[in-house]
C-alpha cells in the first residue's frame, strides 16, 4: 500500500511540522490528508523551526504536541500506513516527552536547556490533573 491508496478511516503514521503522530484519515483535501490524532509518536523540537537547535534567537517557541483527537492537514506524502496496535495517547506523550527529554540530556547546550524548560513546562500542563 502507497500514500495514493490511503482513503478515509484508515489508520496513520503523519509528521506534522517536527512531530510525529499516529492517526485516522478524516477527510482527503487533495493534496494533503486531514488527520485525527490517536497517539503520539515523536513529541515536536522546541525552538525557531527556521533555526533548529539554536538558542539565540529572536523567539524560542514552545511547541505542543498535538492534543487527543485534534485534527490537522498532514501533506500526503508525510502520511503512511500504520499496522500495529494504538498506544493510549497520554502514555505515548509521556513517551515521546521522556525520550526527546533523554536526547536533549546529552546535549551540553543553551539550546537544550531552553528545550527542557519549555518540554517541563508542557509536561505539566498535559498531565494536570491525571494520576
């Protein structure tokens, strides 16, 4: 199966700006797939996307994952197949969260730093209120 047989229902891998999901096709938009997110696979770099790894610019953008069920336009040729069983989402975050966490711990730099201010940060925020 190629990205041109993918129709609507069927389950995903996308990557949507730095992050990588696992999702449904809910609608073909020709030239890009509208997805609903299930799982997270890759949680989203932090900082300029125009200046990866980069500490020192104008503006360090947090970056979210994107939310349960949210739906994106992923451009088809980010989008495969997914065979396998869907991870719960909020534990796939905390996966994806703890190995970007992880790599950017091996990272001596103010762009790592500023990363897992921001990466805590969200953290936070995504699991108030779950036990």
């Amino acid at each position: 199966m190629n990205e041109n047989e993918l129709k609507i229902g069927d389950i995903v891998t996308g990557i949507y700006k730095t992050g990588k999901y696992i999702g449904e096709i809910t609608q073909d938009r020709s030239s890009h797939y509208l997805v609903k997110v299930k799982a997270v696979l890759k949680h989203p770099q932090q900082g300029d996307l125009h200046n990866p790894k980069q500490a020192e610019v104008p503006f360090f953008h947090e970056r979210r994952a994107l939310a349960f069920h949210e739906q994106t336009n992923i451009p088809k040729n980010m989008v495969k197949p997914y065979v396998g069983e869907i991870p719960d989402y909020y534990s796939s975050l905390a996966l994806a969260l703890d190995q970007l966490m992880e790599q950017l711990d091996s990272e001596q730099s103010s762009y790592a730093s500023m990363s897992k201010e921001r990466l805590n940060s969200l953290k936070q925020e995504y699991f108030r209120g779950r036990s």
